[in-house]
C-alpha cells in the first residue's frame, strides 16, 4: 500500500476519533425535524441557543486579538475530565457556565477555537446530546445529530493516544470563523491531523455549524506540520 494510501486511511480513521477525541456519536443518517416546544415565550432561530444567551445574561467577552496567529492568553489553563484535557481561559472562553457545561467566548478566532475545543471536549465527558444542544446552531445538520445521537455520561476510551496541540484560523469575521482545530494523533505521518470547522456569531456566542449529515467538520482531515498553527501553549491534552 503506498504512502499516500496509508495516510488518507489514517486521516479518515482520526475523522471520528477528533470528535472529542473518542468514538461517541454514531454515523448520522436520517433528517428528522424537531419542533421547539410550543410553550415557548417568542419565536426565535433556535430555542437552545437563544435559552443559553438568556440565561448567561449576554457574553461581554473582549474580542481579543483578530490575527491569524493570536497571541495565546496569559490565564490559559487545561480542563480535565475523565482522562481527557483541554485549553480554557478565564478570560476568553469559557468563562459562564450553562448546565454545567462553559458557553461564552470572545468574538475573536482565539475565542472560536476555544469554543470548539470545548465542545470537542465536553461532548465526551458529559452528556453529548446536551452538548449539541448547547454548542450547535440550528441547522439541518443539528437535527441529524440529536436523533442520532444516544444521551450519555461521555466515554474517555481512545484507539489511539491524541491530544489537543492548536489551531489554524482559516478565515474570519466578527460573524463566522473557519478555524482547522489540530489534534496530535500518533502514527499519522506528521504527528498531527487537522480538521477544519465553521462557526457562527449566534445570539451573542460562537456556535459549531453542522453539516448536513452531522458531522461537526466542515472539509477533509489535513495533516499540518508544526508551525503550520498556533500551538496551546503548554499544550498538554
């Protein structure tokens, strides 16, 4: 098998695993809507997200640094649960809590990573159906996932050792933001493999923009080298 084989094989097998590092949702099929309760107060996009920035009273998050290479805040720490660590930061994101799970993030690309981070992270040591709930902007995409995917406390296994080591900035403005978040998986040929996602500036928070069929990434696995993006520093997850 050639090289250019092996590697497309490894990316494909990390596509899953990078959904929070372990396998916890299974292959999304169906699109089935769901209507918001009827008791709802005002019609609104997505009654979650909306009930998220109600809650929080707003996410009076400074926007931070707009590069593509932002500095990395000074308060940057790691979040651990169940054998799995990610980045946080007291000022940037998260830094309000909804049910137990961190929302608000700065309007930045810095605050973009941190929010899919976040999820990535939380969506295998919580509950992931609540995760989407909260994380997800209302799309297509969003149902599929909901229907498909089981209420659980999270599950830490991995098939292979991966942690969190950056993130690329794709494009940005203060309404959406591509970032490609960077998982170190061993034995993929550079060390590292990528994958690009779409966020959107939603009721006052980043919110993760499913595809059609699920799936939380928005392109084909890449595999950076390092200094191809911005790494966590003391990145440890």
């Amino acid at each position: 098998m050639s090289e250019s084989m092996k590697t497309s094989k490894t990316l494909n097998k990390g596509w899953w695993i990078s959904l929070g590092i372990v396998v916890v949702v299974v292959i999304l099929a169906v699109i089935i809507f769901i209507k918001p309760a009827t008791k709802t107060p005002a019609p609104v996009a997505d009654p979650t997200t909306s009930a998220t920035a109600q809650a929080v009273g707003g996410c009076n998050v400074p926007k931070g640094d707009t590069s593509s290479k932002p500095a990395m805040p000074k308060d940057l720490r790691w979040e651990a649960a169940k054998g799995i660590t990610w980045p946080v930061s007291d000022t940037y994101g998260p830094t309000q809590d909804k049910d137990g799970y961190g929302v608000c993030f700065a309007r930045s690309p810095l605050g973009a990573a941190l929010a899919m981070a976040t999820f990535s992270g939380r969506t295998n040591t919580q509950d992931p159906k609540k995760a989407l709930e909260i994380y997800a902007m209302a799309t297509a995409g969003k149902k599929v996932a909901l229907e498909s995917t089981k209420t659980s406390s999270g599950d830490s296994g991995r098939d292979v050792p991966v942690g969190f080591a950056g993130f690329s900035t794709d494009s940005f403005t203060p309404e959406e933001a591509q970032i490609t978040l960077v998982l170190a998986v061993a034995g993929t040929s550079t060390g590292y493999v990528g994958f690009p996602c779409t966020l959107r500036w939603v009721d006052g928070d980043w919110k993760i923009k499913l595809l059609d069929d699920g799936s939380p990434y928005a392109g084909t696995p890449t595999a950076p080298v390092s200094g191809q993006f911005v790494a966590w520093s003391g990145s440890r997850g």
